[in-house]
C-alpha cells in the first residue's frame, strides 16, 4: 500500500467491532487493558493481534468493553458476534483501506438516519454474528490468575509470535471483615449497606459475605442496654467493655454528661482521648434537671465506677444540687459572691464550703457526687471568655463589624451577646486582620486570651502558665470586662485544673453531640436499645489490612 495516509485515523474505530467511536465517546487502549484482553481471548478463543502495525486501531469502544468484562466476571452479558472484526494489512487506500472508505462524517442523529456503513473487506472482515454453530460461550467459572499476557501484538504476518505484557495485579475479593469496615468508615445505615453489598456481590468481589448480617449488626450490643422510664442505658458496663475487647478501668475515663436540644446524654471519654467515647446513657424525654441527672447516674450504677464527671457549669450545678439561674453563690468550691462588683477581681480568696446544707448559700438539693469528682470544663471556660471580650467590644467599632462580616449565619443577637462555639474562636484566632482592629488595651487582651488558650486551656500547658492567666484577668479587667463564674474559677481555683486540660477537655463529648445526630434521624423516634448497639457497632475494627487513605474516624 502506499506511503500516504489514511483519510481517518485507524484509532477512530473499535479494533473489536470496527465501529467509529464518536470524538467525545471514551477511548480503551488495549495495551493498558489487560483484563479486557484476557475476556477477548476467552471469548473469541484468539488474543489480540497486530498492535504494533499502523493499519490496525489500538483501541476499544465503551460498548465492547462493558460487554467482554462483564461476561467475563460471569454478568448475564454477551456480544453480538462470535468472530470479531478481523484486521489485516489492506492493499490500496480506493478499494481496500477500511479507514479511507468508512466516512463518519455523514452519520446523523434521529429515528429515520441512516446508519454508517461498515464494509466487509478483504483486509477487513465483518464480525460474524452467534447462531446455531456459534453459541455464546460459558464464561469461566474462576478468572484466569496466569501470569501470561493477555495482550499480544503480532510482530509479523504470523500469528504465532507475540509481545509479552506485565503481569496483571491479583484480583482481590472483600472479606467479611474488610466489608464491615468500609460500613463504618463511609458511615452507611443499614440499608445502604445492604444495597452496596449487593452491588459488590454482583460484580463478583465479595468473599463469602452475607449481605443481610447488616439488618442485624446492632444486635451484638443490643442486650446491654434497657429502655426504662424514656431512659436508654447500659445495664452492663464491664461486659460491654469485654464485648468491644478493651479493659474496663474507670481510672482511664471520665464521665460527660450533657443535653442538646433534643436529648439528653451521658458518655464516657477516654483521658487522652485515643479512644472513642462511649455513650452509656440517651433519653429525649428526660429534662435537664436535677431529678434527670440523678435518675441517669442511678440506672448506670455510678456509685460502682466512681468516674471523674465533666460537663459546663449548669450541669455541674445539677450534680451538686446548687440553685440555677443568676445566683449569690455559684461557684460549688467557695462563697464567691457574684454580686460584689467592688471586690471581683482583687479578692481571690474567697470563705471554702465546707458542706452543702439544703436551703443555705443557694443549695437546693443534695449534692449526687463528691465535689472533688468534678473536673473543669475547659472547652466552656474558652467560651465563657469570649463571650466577656466581645460584650466589651463598641457595636460600631470596626471590630465588631469585621465579626458580624465573617459570620453572617449569625444573628447579630449572638453577636452582641459573644455567643461563640469552639471552631468559630479558632478561625478568629487564625484571623490575622481581627487584631489590627482593636485599640491597645483589647488588643492586649485579645492576645493574652490567645496565650492562655494556648498555654494553659489546651493540649500544652505552659511553665508560666500562672503568669500567662494573670496578664489575662489584668488586661480583662482594664477592658472592663464583668467576672463571671468561668473568670472566677481562673481567678481563684487555678490548682483545681488539670496538668493537660487538652486531654481532660469536655470537646470531645461536645463532638458526640454531632456523631449521635446521624444515628437520630436513622432511627427516626425509635431511640431505643437497637441505635445504641448500632453506634456502638461502628466504632469496632475487625480487619488489620492497613489502607493507603485511612479514615479520619477513631476507632477501637
């Protein structure tokens, strides 16, 4: 044949088929598709051939590619030919060039267009549709694991001398185990678990897996909580440790006990937070009060673990049994008065309650635990020290606008009041124009507030971390900043923090709030024994296969 070119390039037609493959269409090189090689081998009982000439296309449309592979795999699927479109070396570009005669530039869309003819050539043969002589062939029952190529090129007119090709990867197939942990790292209910493994069943890589385990997965931890009163709780606190695998010592954690505004919670956090919290507790019928506190801690039997409790200030107030609201005497540790304007930041020593009588310094009700099993709340002291700066910031100072600026989904109400959460106050931290808004005495403020969170209030605490709170409470009172119980207790009870307030932090808890949330709406009103076992559930790992992208989740 002559040197010139073909009128179209012979990589716009499917080397399977023959068909033109439309511009926008998907294009399959053969010598990258190995699997798709070995089912044209199986299929056609012939390899690919003469990958190494010019007069032959080198890849595969969409169509021929969905249909061999899914045959392959042993899909309900097969070709509409039993011999293929076969290429060979054309004599002429006029009579005998496939790819001068075809024009695929006169196709049209529509119902009534002609379809582009394909001819049946001597350096071109048609593909040859099954009948009688030509079944459809039985895919293999196991796919092919041979190291041998698939793919072959023909480096002359012989068929019998082909190139080799890398050996394919091993097909791997998921384990029970591996499955149940791709459930928990995409955070699936129940049902898209079952319909994403059924997905995978049908494309043949499951190993042995039930599908249907799923609708039953809570069911490992379901007969370690009871349902009374509209209170969910664990009936079973030691077995249901030796049922996750992990030793039950109260010591290692802490109880957080809080409400949001749909239910109320009790779980446990591990020091260190390396572990993921455990809820024990779950009512949406119980209120946030007193009697609910001491109803929960009973039916948990708290008496018998003794944890260390955290919570913010009111719940602290329920669980020493203080009168709530704007009280004289607040603090649960001394006889702070709140009211004693004149005295607040230069008396630090305040009378210590010895014992809390009912009816006296603003105690309503028996203390449930021992003041000295109550932990500071770091998260909400951070929170409460915000709220103090922004209430001092002028509404029409620049500063205040940058905020409202930044944080349109809140209301200019919350602004005003300082009402912040954790991760809003770590994007201003972050914020490098926030503090070039504000005059010398908030500026110096704003910047020991930075120091203490990070100093003392976080993962890290400072060896000057007494003088890093003593320039706070300083530049907090030139401000004008008004005390309030969180400020008092860096003011007055600073031994009663913890070494790593990052470890012993109540944020973690906080988080659960968000993590339950999912499970809520699943259940749709059933808050019962069966969500609690599910949640559980989820924070299992069965299989030690160590994945290249891990999930950001934490895990036991």
């Amino acid at each position: 044949m002559s040197s010139r070119k073909c009128k179209y390039d012979a990589d716009a037609f499917c080397f399977i088929c023959g068909q033109f493959i439309k511009v926008r269409d998907v294009k399959y090189e053969l010598k990258t598709s190995h699997f798709l090689c070995e089912a044209y081998e199986a299929y056609f009982d012939c390899p690919v051939r003469n990958q190494d000439k010019p007069w032959a296309p080198h890849v595969a449309c969409s169509y021929c590619k969905r249909c061999l592979e899914g045959w392959y795999r042993g899909e309900k699927r097969s070709m509409k030919f039993a011999i293929p479109r076969i290429w060979r070396e054309p004599k002429d570009h006029i009579t005998d060039c496939y790819f001068c005669m075809v024009n695929p530039s006169k196709r049209r869309r529509g119902k009534n267009a002609k379809p582009i003819e394909y001819p049946d050539l001597e350096s071109s043969s048609a593909p040859i549709a099954h009948d009688l002589t030509r079944p459809v062939p039985e895919p293999p029952k196991k796919l092919s694991q041979k190291s041998s190529s698939s793919f072959s090129s023909c480096t002359s007119n012989s068929d019998k001398e082909f190139l080799p090709t890398p050996e394919q990867p091993k097909h791997y197939l998921i384990t029970s185990e591996d499955f149940n942990d791709l459930i928990r790292d995409l955070n699936l209910p129940k049902n898209k678990a079952e319909l994403l493994g059924s997905r995978l069943k049908q494309w043949n890589l499951l190993d042995d897996v039930k599908i249907t385990d799923q609708r039953t997965r809570h069911e490992m931890f379901t007969t370690f909580f009871t349902k009374e009163n509209g209170l969910c709780f664990c009936n079973d606190i030691k077995g249901m440790f030796e049922a996750i695998g992990i030793p039950c010592v109260p010591s290692e954690w802490r109880l957080f006990i809080d409400s949001s505004t749909k239910s109320l919670k009790a779980v446990l956090l591990h020091n260190g937070n390396k572990l993921p919290s455990l809820p024990i507790a779950h009512s949406v019928h119980l209120k946030e009060n007193y009697e609910s506190v001491k109803i929960l801690l009973e039916s948990v039997k708290y008496r018998e673990y003794n944890w260390e409790l955290i919570g913010d200030f009111k719940m602290v107030g329920f669980l020493m049994g203080l009168q709530g609201g704007y009280t004289k005497y607040p603090c649960y540790l001394c006889l702070w008065d709140s009211r004693a304007d004149s005295k607040h930041y230069i008396q630090r020593s305040w009378p210590v309650r010895t014992e809390l009588c009912v009816g006296k310094q603003n105690v309503k009700f028996e203390p449930i635990v021992e003041a000295e099993k109550v932990l500071m709340p770091p998260l909400h002291i951070k929170l409460g020290l915000m709220k103090q700066f922004v209430k001092k910031l002028d509404e029409t100072s620049e500063a205040f606008g940058y905020l409202k600026k930044n944080f349109p989904k809140l209301s200019e109400a919350k602004v005003k009041a300082g009402v912040f959460v954790g991760p809003q106050i770590r994007q201003i931290f972050a914020d490098e124009k926030f503090p070039t808004l504000l005059n010398r005495t908030q500026k110096a403020s704003w910047n020991s507030f930075k120091a203490v969170v990070s100093g003392f209030l976080g993962n890290n605490k400072a060896e000057n971390y007494e003088k890093l709170v003593e320039d706070m409470l300083t530049n907090f009172k030139a401000m004008g900043c008004r005390m309030s119980l969180k400020v008092h207790m860096l003011h007055a009870h600073l031994d009663k923090f913890k070494k790593n307030m990052g470890a012993y932090s109540e944020e973690q808890g906080e988080r659960f709030h968000q993590d339950i949330m999912n499970f809520e709406q699943r259940y749709q009103g059933q808050y019962n024994e069966n969500m609690m076992g599910d949640y559980i559930w989820g924070l299992l790992r069965e299989s030690s296969y160590e994945h290249k992208r891990k999930s950001k989740s934490v895990h036991f």
